[in-house]
C-alpha cells in the first residue's frame, strides 16, 4: 500500500495508484480515505487509480470508498457496483469526528468477538468508542475513517482505523520519542497520553491486552514507525520514508462466528 502514493516531495496532486494491489484490507482502505482527506483539506488535487483485478476494484468499491472521494471531491476511475446487503462481513469506509461517530466499528467488533470472550469484546468496544475522541484530541483532525471485513470463510475480523493528523511521536513527544515507532510502542503504556490528564492514556493498551487474550494481533503505523504486537511478542519496523497518516489496525481469529 504505501508503495501505491507518490513520493512526499510531490506537490499539487495526490495520486494513490492502485493497479498493482492483490487484496487490500481494512487498513489500506481507511489509509487511502485519510490521505485524501488531507491532501484535499490542503487544497491538492486527489487522483485515486483502480486496481488492474477487477475483484479487487470491485471490493474497494462495495467498501464504498468511492462514496468518500466522491463526497470530498477527489478523483477516481473505481469501478460502480450495485448496493446489496453484506451482514457482519463487511464495514464500509465509515467517516467519524467524535467518539459517537466511532459506535458502528466498535459495535461491529463487540458482535464479533463477545461470544468468545465477553470481557474482551466490552473493553474493544470501550476502546474503539473512544478513539473518535482521540482522532480530535490527540492527532488534532477533525476527521477519521473506519472499516473491517471477514475473510476466509469469517475466519478472520480485521477492523481499522485511520487519520491525517499530527502522528503518534509528535502527540507524545514530552516523552521524547528516540524515533516513530518507539512513539507507537510508548502510546501502548498504560497513563501515556498526547494529553496532560491523570485518567487518559489507557484506551490503546486495554484494546492491545484484549486484542492479546484472545490470540489477535495488533498493528500500528505513523510516520515512518510500525509496531506489531502478537501474544507471543512485540515487533518494531523503521521504513525509509513516512506514512501520511496514522493507522491501527486489529486482526482477529474468529472462533465463534456467524455467517
């Protein structure tokens, strides 16, 4: 996915070129709605390229992220698909500003994994609520997207978030990140916040504890760093150039699952 923008020194236009994408999940879905939210909300021109498999294109386009260009006047050649009803399998690309407007994903991910483990499911949905706060208070934008999906047969929940703002180490840089993603695995500590309040800084690590105890993994990009955190271990990733936007994406093994 992050191969698919244009390099960060090019200005005027954004252009996510897609041609070349197999599958795409959650995460890169809400990546490509924040990245043109931004360059949009900067005045860029927004071009989003199709990808060449038509089940791909398909896919991103019943996950209606041309809905969302359309709505902030980006460009794209997406492919329309007729609206029909896909259950618990699929979150289209959802905006949201506020904790409220964080409830469809939470509730999504409370269904799918609350019986299999109702404490975990209660702290995700706690959790995920929460980070509609957070997408103002702590990246200070005014703006996230979520989306999730069930794949091999509903085996498999991914759910994502993503937005435009600031990114993790400079939101937490009174804790003097060494780099990006030492910033990711500093926001997972318990009482870390981007806010000077005793009773914040607790959402990020319930939903990796939650995420854990039920053998899920979590993983987390903002600027150059990214951290993945499995129940056996933690591992942390520079790459050469950013990511424009901060993404947190979960991924679950659904025992329990409806079809």
């Amino acid at each position: 996915m992050h191969a698919a923008f244009e390099p960060a020194a090019s200005k005027g236009v954004m252009i996510a070129d897609l041609a070349r994408l197999r599958f795409i999940t959650p995460a890169g879905l809400v990546t490509i709605a924040a990245y043109a939210h931004r360059a949009r909300a900067a005045g860029r021109e927004v071009r989003v390229l199709r990808p060449a498999s038509d089940d791909v294109a398909n896919y991103v386009s019943r996950a209606r992220l041309g809905k969302e260009l359309d709505d902030m006047g980006a460009a794209h050649n997406l492919p329309s698909v007729r609206e029909h009803d896909v259950g618990q399998s699929l979150l289209a690309v959802t905006p949201f500003e506020n904790a409220s407007g964080a409830a469809e994903l939470a509730t999504r991910v409370w269904e799918v994994v609350h019986e299999q483990d109702s404490d975990a499911a209660a702290i995700m949905h706690m959790s995920i609520s929460a980070m509609g706060e957070n997408v103002i208070e702590h990246s200070r934008w005014p703006r996230g997207y979520a989306a999730a999906q069930k794949t091999y047969g509903g085996s498999v929940f991914r759910f994502a978030v993503a937005d435009a703002g600031r990114g993790f180490s400079r939101a937490l840089r009174r804790y003097k990140p060494a780099d990006d993603a030492h910033a990711l695995e500093l926001a997972l500590e318990p009482g870390v916040s981007g806010l000077d309040e005793e009773s914040r800084g607790y959402g990020l690590s319930e939903l990796r504890d939650s995420v854990k105890a039920i053998g899920g993994t979590l993983r987390l990009r903002s600027g150059r760093g990214q951290l993945v955190v499995s129940p056996s271990e933690a591992t942390q990733t520079l790459f050469a150039s950013p990511l424009p936007v901060s993404v947190l994406e979960g991924e679950l093994r659904v025992k329990n699952h409806r079809r």
